[in-house]
C-alpha cells in the first residue's frame, strides 16, 4: 500500500533515530533558526514570538488527544469513521444516537451524563390505540341518559336461489344491511340527551362532509347532545360486523336449504325475525328512502368541505351550520367548521 505523506515523513525521521543523527539535525536547526531570529526587527519578533505560541499549544494540545484517542493518526482515524458511518442504522434517531456514543468513546465529545432516553410513540400508534382506549371509557358511561352506538354497513345480500338457471347469476336483485338504527332510541329511553357514534373511516360510507351536515340537523331536530367518532384504520371491528355476518348466513342457510324464497327485502326480513328474536331487523322501504333524500337534497346542496376529513377522529356538531373537529376523541386541539 502506497504511503501517504505524513507516514512518510515519519518514517524519516525514525531512520534519521535509527543512526543517530537525529540529536545532530536538531542542532542544526536551532543553530539556524537562531541567526534567522537575530535578524528580526521588532515587530517581525513580536510577530515570530505569537505565532511559535499558537504552534506550540496546537502540538500539546495534539499530543494530548493522541494519548486519549486509540489511534495513532488521523489517516487511520479517517478510515475507522467511513467504515462504521457504511454500517450506521438507517433510522435517524437511532442513527445519531450511535454517532453520538462513538463519538464521546474517542474523545471527541465529551462523556455525556447518562439519562434514561426514551423514543416518542409514532403518531399512528398513538391514533390507534387512542379511539380504541375511549370506546371502552364509554362503553363504561353509558346508562338511560347516554347511549353508545357503534355502526356498520354489511355490505349488500345478493338474493339467489338454490336451483336458479345459469342466466339468474346476472340478474339476482341485492339489498343493503345497515347494522344499526336509532330512529326508535327515543321509544326505549324517554330520557335519553346523547348519543355517541363510534364507526370506521370508510370515506364512501360515514368520514365525508354530508354526514357532518346532517349531524347538525339531527342534533337540532331531535334536541339530542351528539357525537361521531371515526376507528383508526383496519380497527373499525366490532360487534355489529358479527350482527350483519350472522343475519346473512342464517337467511342463505334457509335459501340453499330450500325452506324459503328471499326475492324481496320483505322476504329477506321475514326470514330473519323467524330464525333469531335477539336481533332486531326492520325494512326501509324505497319510499321512506326517497323521502328522505328529498328531504336532506336541499341541505347537502349547500355542504362544503371539511378540512383533513380523512385525519379526524372526532366530529360534534355545535349549532345547525357549525361543527368542531378533533384529530381524535380526547385530544385538547379542535378546530371550527361552518358550512
């Protein structure tokens, strides 16, 4: 391997060691620099005599570290850094939490007082298991006053029949399971004054600006203290995904069984209330669908957006044109939204 300068020159004054000329040269050269000194005005000596200074506390203060440090030069030094920076962590804390350690076991850095560190939870952990943590906190709240409401859409029922020709594949009739309802709370709990909504954030179904709207207009139309909160992502499970699996397996079990036809939603109810009385099922015909829509047209016409939909958590509409959001249920920061 090819010398660099610096091992050089050592390797030159080891030899000049070696044969003992070294003592001699230094004579030489004190000889010499002594009639260059002589020669110096006053104000070249001043100058002489400042810059010997820093020269000789920069050599006791490299000899110093050379005796502290495991290296013997700094070409050496350099080549140990490159190798241990190409195997450093990619994760940036951690990273320079390495960086920092070799760093005061060479000298470079003084020795740190040691601390216990501990790394902060990713924000999305600390989502997830935030919306989970407040749902049993509320499930615990509830009694005749505050009701606690978890949602879920099942999805559609394809109504097949058992020995149904080729071409029906193409041309069965669906309906859609909506596993909750609150429009008979009222009936059940004459004292009820809040509702909390807990569903997941399927932007298509519930996380979307006409539901907030039509929060509002729940609010002030049935003089109730509501609420919606939105599962982190894939945490939206629960019981009322069981509820809607459970209904559509018992009502194709009576289908493939050919006990019973299912051409209707009328069909598909009646059928459902004769297998199981602990599931409550009622149909929404097409007309009290319509009626609705007619009903809440003119409201979302005026809808705007909602700033970070898909972030929220937590929405509670205030009065019947303004909502306060929150990243999530118990979080302290909110912001106001108008429509």
């Amino acid at each position: 391997m090819k010398l660099t300068a610096a091992q050089k020159q050592k390797r030159y004054r080891d030899k000049l060691k070696q044969n003992g000329r070294h003592n001699a040269m230094k004579a030489k050269n004190r000889a010499r620099m002594k009639i260059a000194r002589s020669k110096l005005s006053d104000f070249q000596r001043e100058q002489y005599r400042k810059r010997d200074a820093a020269a000789h506390r920069s050599a006791r203060a490299a000899k110093k570290f050379q005796l502290n440090a495991s290296f013997n030069s700094k070409q050496s030094l350099g080549r140990a850094v490159k190798k241990v920076i190409k195997y450093l962590p990619q994760d940036p804390s951690k990273k320079k939490l390495v960086i920092q350690t070799i760093a005061e076991s060479i000298g470079l850095l003084p020795q740190s007082v040691h601390k216990r560190t501990s790394r902060q939870l990713p924000y999305k952990l600390k989502e997830d298991r935030t919306q989970s943590y407040l749902f049993e906190q509320m499930k615990e709240r509830t009694d005749d006053r505050k009701v606690l409401l978890q949602v879920d859409y099942a999805e559609n029922f394809v109504m097949d029949q058992q020995d149904a020709i080729q071409a029906a594949h193409w041309n069965a009739g669906a309906l859609s399971i909506f596993t909750a309802h609150a429009c008979e709370l009222k009936q059940y709990f004459p004292n009820l004054e809040e509702i909390t909504f807990f569903s997941d954030g399927a932007a298509s179904q519930f996380k979307q600006r006409y539901l907030f709207q039509n929060l509002t207009r729940m609010m002030m139309e049935h003089y109730l203290k509501l609420s919606w909160n939105f599962f982190a992502t894939s945490h939206g499970k629960g019981v009322v995904d069981a509820i809607g699996g459970i209904i559509k397996r018992m009502v194709w079990q009576e289908i493939m069984a050919r006990k019973q036809l299912c051409r209707t939603a009328t069909d598909f109810v009646r059928i459902a209330n004769k297998k199981t009385s602990t599931i409550i099922v009622h149909e929404i015909s097409q007309t009290e669908i319509d009626a609705s829509k007619q009903k809440l047209q003119p409201l979302f016409a005026t809808t705007k957006s909602v700033k970070n939909t898909q972030k929220l958590h937590n929405v509670v509409p205030i009065r019947l044109d303004v909502i306060e959001c929150r990243m999530y249920g118990d979080a302290k920061s909110k912001w106001t939204v108008v429509f």
